[in-house]
C-alpha cells in the first residue's frame, strides 16, 4: 500500500463558461480563495512553446529579445537560458556547474547568442502594460502526473511529497524511465499512483516532445509549435487533486473535454466531475458572483469590523490594514494583535484571489511588542504556504510596515475583468465643479485673445449645466462679464463630467478643439 497524504481540507473547482469569458472559482472550506479569468479573445499564453527568432541581444541588459509571431518581442533574461549550449562564460564569482539554474546566482553572463539565430523558448509570464511575454529556454512540458524538461539532465521531486519512502520509491521509477536528454519532475499528485500510471503520463509528454521537433523542423521561425492546454483544462490538470471533491462545470463542451482528460489520466476522479444544469447562473447560485464583484472595490472588510484598502499601482501594491468598526474590550496593544493577525490571514487570501504581484508593502497597525509583530509575521508566512505562487517575506519593521514579493505569471484580476476609466484615466478621480470653473475660465482669456464673438454656446454634462445654471449662476454671470461674452449653456449628455465644449452662436463651430490645439503648441 503506498503512502497517500492525507487532506482534510474540502476543496471545490467551478467552472463557468459564456459568450465573453470562461471563469473559474476555487472554494476551500466553502470560502473562495482563487478566480481565473480566460477572455475568449485573448488566451493565455503561459506555457506555449515556440521557435522563434532573435531580434537583439543587450549585454548591457543581461537580456535578448526574440520574436515569436506575437505583436511585442519576447523578453529573454540571460537567467532564463537554462541550456548550455547558448551559455559561453559566466564570471567564476558565480560559477556552479552542480547546481540548476534556478538555484545559482547569476551577475554577469556570456552568451552565444546571434541575431536572427532560431531558438526554442517558453513562455514563463504574460504580456502586460506595454511590455512583451517573458520566456525561458528550458522547456518544460507538463503533464497529470510529471513534467518533461527535454535537454535536462536531473530528477526533481515535489517538495509537498514528505514520505521519505515514497519519495525513494517515485525517484526510483523516474531512474528507469528518464532518457539521456530529458529530466523529469514528479509532481503532487503522482504520490501513491502505481508506476504504470506514471510510465502512461511520461510516454504521453514524450511523444507530444516529439511532435514538437517534427513541426518545428517542417515549419519556418517564428511559429507555435505548442500550445498549452486552455486555463479551465489546466487548472483541472494542476489542481484536481485527492482533496478536491467536486469539479462543477455548467458548459457541455468543457465537461466532456474534461471528461475524456480524467478517463485517460485519472478515472478515479471522474465521480467528482458534475455538469451543472439549473437555469440559474452557476456562480450566482453558490455565492460566487457577490465575492468576485467585492473583488473590484478596494475594501475588504474582517468579520470583526475592521478592514483592509488594497490600492494596485503599476510598480506596486499597498495593503492598509484599518480598525473600522472594530471595538475591543481589551487595551490596545492586544487589540491591535487581534485585528493584525484576522488581516494576515485575509491578506493571504486576498493577494490569491486578486492575483496580485510584485512587491507588496501591508501596513498593519502598529504593534509596540517584538513578540507579537512575530506572531503577525508568522501568522502571514502559514497563510502563504496555501500560495501555488513564489513569494519572499521579510519580518515587520518597527513602524508595522511588511515588505513581501509576489510572483507574477498572469495579469491581475482587476486588469483581467476591467478597463481603465476614460473619464478619469485610471485615477479614480475627476476634477471637481470648482476646477472645472476655472478651465472655463482659462479657456475663455485664451479664446479672446484671439478672436472678437460676442457670443458662443456652452456645451456641459447635465450635472454641470444644472450646477451654472442654479446655485452658481452669479458665477456663470461673472464668468461673461470678465471674459465679454454672452454664453448660451446646453445640456450634452454625450459629454463627460470634466469635459466641456464651446461652440460659436453664429455657425455652430465648435472651437474648443482649435483653442485646445494653440494651447499644446504654446506648451511644446
């Protein structure tokens, strides 16, 4: 009998497919803790294989750039070429021929490397803000219960596997199966599986290696020559393990795929796979649509009154850690530890949901005891060991601020269901009533200047015309007179709430736009 872990956490996978997007939500103990989003026009492309074709290589930068049919140029950092053969020298500072890439550092490396060289690369990261996919060359092909890395030469063992025996045992069939130019990886869910499982799994990896070198032979660079499974299926494939005791999906087609995918790799499993057939929406109907919107807002409440604001810039995230409502009946030094240790537990499952990334500062609140900013900083270190993502902690400074990192493979939530504001750009802001006076203002001086109309038309959002045309009209008044002119205010519902539109009364020109031109010319 092998030695299977045992998990006692209740683990629920829903998949939700429609005309825009497919979704899906991964509940642990009835309370959501994951959300992927795949739109229907923008796959992902985390995992994708390609040969492609080297547009430059920066020394300067330790990087090159590679073109592989995409609009932007992939990003290859000199860390990421894991295969010798592009490696000529590595300053003997940093030297470890026994060690894998991802365990040696790395300053200053030379590569042979030339332009317009074909190269296989995998993309590690998505393209975001401006910025191409970034790539590695060490492909890695995964698979249910392993992952090929062809051109590798090592076997490599899921730390979440503890049996030391069967660890020994799983190290062992990988010895009999690995060829001379592939390294294996065992994951998870290969503990307990019987050696023909995983002898199925490995042929399946090789031979889709295989097909790989023959399209990539055939076909000239750039071009795909993998493609990775889709989110939903892939997060069945990575996710649906032992602890996980449903996997619900309200789209026929996905549930057939994913059907035909455990009756090859796990019929075990497929007692747990359901098809979800009410007419109301699945998300809606276990409670999933509410969290995810919550999701949008930069308030999270605690069950004990309290609350965080998660605020996402593009070089960072800031997590504030709030008392709100919360009253304590004891002093505050244990107050504080209270609400700090209920936020680092919801941090942790926040920055999962979110998807966020980077470097991520949480302010707590402040805390005068050594011993109990350890508490809170242990506390946020157990949370984060539920992450599938790569993260680094430092303890929490004297001024209650934790400094952290995040690893980034695919865009945040919030940039993967919104889009930036065309009213306020991305702030979350407008300009005030007031200020919107005083561009009028400008506006009109400049416009005198130059031209001799008596009267124009003035164009506003309903809100603001009912603002000059009500309580501010000795404003609107005195706006005419100090500028000379006769203004006609109109209603424009087309307009936004800092926008405003000047026409003249004669012809019906509009001459915001002339006016608006002189100023960007003066400014350059």
């Amino acid at each position: 009998m092998y030695s299977i872990q045992v998990y006692n956490m209740k683990k629920e996978i829903f998949i939700n497919e429609s005309m825009g997007e497919t979704r899906i939500a991964i509940q642990e103990d009835s309370k959501l803790v994951e959300v992927y989003v795949e739109q229907q026009d923008n796959q992902r492309m985390v995992g994708n294989v390609y040969k492609g074709k080297v547009e430059n290589v920066l020394p300067g930068m330790q990087a090159a750039f590679v073109d592989i049919g995409y609009e932007l140029n992939a990003f290859l950092p000199f860390s990421e070429i894991g295969n010798s053969d592009y490696i000529l020298e590595e300053s003997s500072n940093n030297r470890n021929r026994g060690s894998s890439k991802h365990s040696r550092k790395i300053e200053n490396i030379e590569v042979d490397l030339k332009t317009n060289q074909e190269i296989f690369v995998q993309v590690i990261k998505e393209p975001f803000a401006g910025k191409g996919p970034r790539v590695t060359t060490e492909v890695a092909l995964p698979g249910r219960l392993l992952v090929l890395v062809p051109n590798a030469n090592y076997i490599g063992i899921s730390k979440k596997i503890w049996d030391k025996f069967e660890r020994r045992r799983l190290k062992k069939i990988a010895q009999r199966l690995r060829t001379d130019d592939a390294g294996v990886i065992i994951r998870t869910v290969a503990e307990g599986k019987s050696e023909e499982h995983i002898e199925n799994d490995f042929n399946i990896l090789l031979d889709n290696w295989q097909k790989i070198k023959n399209k990539s032979e055939r076909e000239e660079a750039p071009i795909l020559v993998y493609e990775d499974l889709e989110t939903a299926s892939s997060v069945v494939r990575d996710l649906l393990t032992l602890d996980v005791e449903k996997i619900i999906i309200d789209s026929k087609r996905l549930y057939r795929k994913t059907q035909r995918y455990l009756e090859d790799v796990s019929p075990s499993l497929l007692e747990r796979l359901e098809l979800y057939k009410l007419k109301a929406p699945l998300f809606e109907s276990f409670g999933i649509e509410s969290e995810i919107e919550k999701l949008m807002r930069s308030k999270a409440w605690l069950k004990s009154g309290a609350y965080l604001i998660i605020e996402k810039t593009e070089a960072m995230v800031v997590v504030d850690v709030n008392s709100g409502r919360f009253v304590g009946k004891k002093m505050h030094e244990e107050n504080s530890l209270k609400i700090n240790m209920e936020a680092a537990r919801e941090v942790a499952r926040q920055l999962r949901l979110r998807d966020l990334s980077g470097l991520i500062v949480i302010d707590f609140i402040d805390m005068q005891l050594e011993e109990n900013r350890k508490k809170v900083y242990h506390e946020l270190r157990k949370e984060l060991k539920k992450d599938r993502a790569k993260v680094a902690v430092a303890p929490i400074t004297e001024f209650g601020l934790l400094e952290m990192t995040r690893q980034r493979i695919r865009v945040s939530l919030l940039d993967s269901m919104s889009e930036e504001c065309p009213a306020c750009h991305g702030s979350g802001r407008i300009i005030s009533q007031e200020t919107l006076v005083t561009r009028l203002d400008h506006w009109l001086r400049r416009y005198k200047s130059k031209h001799r109309s008596l009267r124009l038309k003035l164009q506003l959002h309903p809100e603001n015309s009912r603002y000059l045309n009500g309580e501010k009209k000795h404003i609107l008044r005195g706006l005419m007179w100090q500028n000379f002119v006769h203004l006609k205010i109109e209603e424009n519902s087309e307009l936004r709430r800092g926008e405003f539109r000047f026409l003249r009364t004669k012809d019906g020109t509009d001459v915001t736009q002339e006016m608006n031109l002189d100023k960007e010319n003066v400014a350059s």
